[in-house]
C-alpha cells in the first residue's frame, strides 16, 4: 500500500514562518553580567558569561564535567521586571537546545534541555513506539531546578511544584494577523492545540506538557509533540496576556534541526469550572 504524508501536516521549517508577530524585542540587559547556576548536589554548576546580545560563553564550575566551557549563539527575551527567557542551540550538539527562565528577583531559574531525534528514530510509528514501551514523543527533555548565584556551601534547590492554574481555561493566542492557535488546558500533564488560522488550519491534537507558575501570573509551560519531532517553551503572562518563547525540533523535509523564537497575544475566551 502506498504511503501518503498526513494531508496538511507541516514540517517545522515552514511551519516557524511569521510566528513572530508579536514577540518581544531581544533583550540587552544581561550583557555583561555572569550568572551562576547551581543545582542540587551531583547536578553541578554552570557559569553563564553574556558577551553580547548574541554570545554567551558557559563553563562547568562543579560536576561530571568540571572545567568544561563552550561559547554559545543565544537570545534573550525579559518577559518582565527581572524575568528573563535565555535559549540556545548547542553548537557542538544541534540536536540539543537549552532554555532558561531566569527570575533574577528571587534568585530561582529553570532549565530545560531537549534532545531531538535523528530521522531514523523519528520516522517510527506510533504503534511501535508502543510496542517498545517508548514515549510516544521522540524529544527527550530534562528539567532542572537552580539557585541563581548562590553563596552558600550548603544550598538545597527545591524544584518548583508543578501547577494546575491553567487548567479548564482555553486561551487563544495570536502569534501574528496569519496565525493563530487556541490550547485548552485538560489536566496537569495533557493539553491540546487547534490551529484557527495559518498553515496547519483545521489541525489540532492532545501532547505531553509541563507547567510551573514562575512568579505571580507567569507561567513556564512546554510541551513535546508526538506525530512531529517537535519541542516548545512559552513563558505564558496572564497578566499582560501574551506569550514568549520557542520551538525546537527535527525538520523531516530538510533533516536539519530547526530552533526558533517566536511570541503572541493571548486571550482567554472560555474557562471549565473544575468540581
């Protein structure tokens, strides 16, 4: 039986086209300084140097991989007074992305490192992923919690709890005049997305996803999809309604590894009262 791709299913590379509409502007206000990133006992700690509005060098100050150091293409976006989204793509590992919410106010960041597939890996069914007792998403991640500059010898990082604070509510987000996307939050780990307008019009699905609240009406929500090798991480806020962040992932066309930021208005046009 011949093949025939999902009518209407994009490969990344085209999709990221115009979903930055309404990002906020790249940010210099972390040129300059050095972060220090220290996570719990056996995670280690990370030294971020921020040259420019471009490049960061990072060095591994304690763990496994002590004295490692890399420079880095990355960008900065402040989502508000003190809170920061940073994202790169490892140059010696483009299959391996980095973003960070920094909130320098409480002295607290998350790091989330996703690893996409090759396109061997990507290209198995659903059904055999089943089969193997694989996740049904071919994007690895790894969260971590840290303190930011911490002095102390004798720090304990407590990871951030997950939240259900979006939860019942459907919100649409307006990533350009083309774009458009609405997600309903059904529980803590499962949400689904419906493209109203642009180039997946009409598509949606249910995939993985983590939530934590960063601050006060900020979120930190990612999510990996299962049908395209396809990470995301958006700092949602509720208060000023937008979000900022980005997408990362294989390109099946192409085979290349595709990183993009992007941002959107928000509205909430219904919510589920939950019992």
């Amino acid at each position: 039986m011949k093949k025939t791709r999902a009518r209407n299913w994009i490969d990344l590379g085209d999709w990221g086209k115009g979903m930055d509409g309404f990002k906020l502007p790249s940010s210099s206000e972390l040129v300059g300084k050095e972060i220090g990133l220290y996570f719990n006992v056996g995670k280690g700690t990370i030294k971020y140097s921020f040259h420019d509005v471009k490049s960061l060098t990072w060095k591994v100050l304690e763990g496994p991989e002590k004295g490692r150091s890399e420079a880095e293409k990355y960008e900065a976006i402040c989502i508000a007074p003190d809170i920061y989204f940073v994202d790169f793509v490892r140059k010696t590992r483009p299959d391996t992305s980095v973003s960070m919410a920094l909130n320098l106010g409480t002295g607290e960041a998350t790091v989330l490192i996703a690893t996409a597939p090759d396109r061997e890996y990507a290209g198995r069914s659903l059904v055999d992923r089943l089969d193997r007792g694989i996740d049904l998403s071919t994007i690895r991640i790894e969260i971590l919690h840290a303190i930011i500059n911490s002095s102390s010898p004798d720090r304990s990082v407590k990871p951030l709890r997950r939240t259900s604070d979006l939860v019942g509510k459907r919100i649409k987000y307006t990533y350009s005049f083309n774009h458009v996307y609405e997600h309903i939050y059904l529980n803590d780990r499962l949400f689904t997305w419906h493209c109203l307008a642009g180039v997946e019009k009409g598509l949606a699905d249910t995939e993985i996803c983590d939530c934590f609240n960063i601050a006060p009406n900020i979120y930190l929500f990612s999510w990996r999809e299962k049908i395209m090798p396809t990470f995301g991480v958006v700092l949602i806020d509720l208060k000023e309604m937008r979000s900022n962040g980005k997408t990362f992932g294989l390109d099946i066309s192409s085979g290349k590894y595709v990183n993009f930021t992007m941002g959107s208005r928000a509205e909430i046009i219904g919510e589920t009262k939950l019992q």
